[in-house]
C-alpha cells in the first residue's frame, strides 16, 4: 500500500509546541469559547460511545476527561498530553480516583502507553490532533490502544478555520501567519490506512469578535497562535499590522462584530472484522 503521510505545513517541533501550551495553561480556560463548544458537541454526539476504560487525547486542562470520568459507564480515563503545565493544570484542578495523566507524544503512543495497549474502548480526543505532523503514526497508535470493538472519536479543525484572519493577512504581506490544517480528503485517507468503518463529519462554527486585538489575544492565551514554520521572522512591522486590521475591519457584520470561523471535522472510527474499508463522509 502506498503510504500515505499528510503533513500539516512543517509544523514546528513537538517541544516547541508543548512548551506553547504549557505556557497558556493558566490562561486556557479563560478564553476557551470555542475549545468548549466543540468538547460538548462531541461528548454529545458520543453519548453511547464513551463508555469503559478511555483514552484522552490531548486532554489539556482536562475538561473532557473530567466530564467523562463523572459518568457511572465509565471505569477509567487516562488524559495525555505533550504539554507537562497543561497536565499539572489539570491535576490541581480535578480530583477523581477515575481520572490519571500521562505525559507523552500522540503520535508515539505505543511508547508512552506501554503495555496499556489494546486496552482502551474508547479513544477521545477534543481539538488536539490538529497539532499532530504524522497522522499515519497518530492513527496507528491510537488504532493499538484501541480494543477491537474500541471506537475512536474525535474532533479536529479543517483548513477553512480562521479563513478571515488569513486574508485580512493576505492583504498586507506574503508571509503565512495562520496556523494551516489538513483537508478532509487527506485525514480520511490516514484514517483509512487504520480503520475499517470511519465518518467524517463537517460543521462550521462562527464566533464574533469586536477586535482583531481580542482574537489574536485569545489565540495567544489559548497557545494556538502560529505554529508554522513558515511563519513571518522576528516582529511583524507596525504598518503590515495596521494593513491587517483595516482589511478584517471591512468583514465586519452587521451586527457589529469581526466574523471568525472554525471548521471543525467530528471523526468517528471504528475497526472491523471484515477490513471493509467503509466510510461514510458528510457535511
């Protein structure tokens, strides 16, 4: 089979990105509107799926691993996360005798589970793995920690996120200064390569703001503000940022506010018998 490796523009190195997040875990919570929005329509839409012993995926602050672990159907859930400040957040913040943490790289999970693999009935993971180069070693380890009834679900974002701000930005240089994801048809081939049964799903959310300042702040906060490699050197000039501004003024709607939109992917995955190779894609 020819391997297939989509890779999301050269992400920086997994510490470069942990130590991001480890440094907005104080502030995460905060400012995590959409981070929320997208952990409770997943948790809803995965009502009969999360049940047994869980796998966390990125589990940052531990808002997912500590609803999940407040459910009687739920024996265990393990958060993992690059991010050791994210972990230590989360550990001060939630006591269960459900709830552990880990730390450890998704895209090597075998390593960091060690003999926890193929133990796990489900595989969760909120607005993490957007962050991840490799999706093929992402899904594999998260196929081996699975069970094999285990279900993998999952929410990610989609290239078309942040679409304003990257024209905004277009208009006044050629550097790329907004984070770039992965399209559907490239996470569905990697999911394909791992699992038999998979949907994706498609929904575009649209949050308002009254200033650029306060969305490149929260993004900030949120330690998701440029990961790309390809990111402009050093400060960007004052007049490229005013340019900036005044085009994503131009976008404001009629109700006053800057438009700002996330695409979000909702996965579910499944291994069968049969290796059918069936998947099901909506929007």
């Amino acid at each position: 089979m020819t391997s297939i490796n989509p890779i999301h523009n050269a992400l920086p190195s997994v510490q470069q990105i942990a130590q991001a997040f480890s440094q907005a875990a104080q502030t995460y919570d905060q400012v995590a509107g959409l981070q929320r929005l997208v952990a409770d329509d997943l948790l809803a839409r995965g009502q009969a799926l999360h049940t047994g012993k869980i796998l966390d995926i990125g589990s940052g602050t531990g808002y997912v691993s500590a609803h999940l672990a407040s459910k009687a159907d739920v024996m265990s859930v393990t958060g993992i996360d690059i991010a050791q400040g994210m972990l230590d957040f989360a550990s001060s913040q939630h006591a269960h005798d459900k709830l552990s943490w880990l730390l450890g790289d998704a895209q090597n999970l075998s390593s960091a589970l060690g003999t926890r693999r193929g133990s796990f009935d489900t595989v969760v993971s909120s607005l993490a793995i957007q962050w991840c180069s490799d999706l093929v070693a992402l899904f594999s380890g998260v196929a081996q920690s699975l069970t094999p009834a285990g279900v993998f679900h999952a929410a990610t974002l989609g290239p078309n996120t942040l679409h304003q701000l990257k024209w905004a930005w277009a208009q006044a240089d050629d550097y790329q200064h907004v984070n770039e994801f992965v399209a559907k048809q490239a996470l569905q081939a990697a999911l394909n390569q791992h699992f038999d049964d998979v949907e994706l799903v498609t929904k575009e959310v649209v949050l308002g703001y009254d200033t650029v300042q306060q969305l490149t702040r929260d993004l900030k906060d949120l330690g998701a503000s440029n990961h790309n490699a390809q990111a402009a050197p050093g400060l960007t000039g004052v007049g490229r940022l005013r340019r900036m501004m005044q085009a994503y003024e131009s976008l404001r709607d009629e109700n006053g506010q800057l438009p700002v939109t996330y695409e979000v992917y909702f996965i579910t995955a499944r291994q069968t018998s049969g290796r059918a190779n069936k998947s099901r894609v909506s929007s």
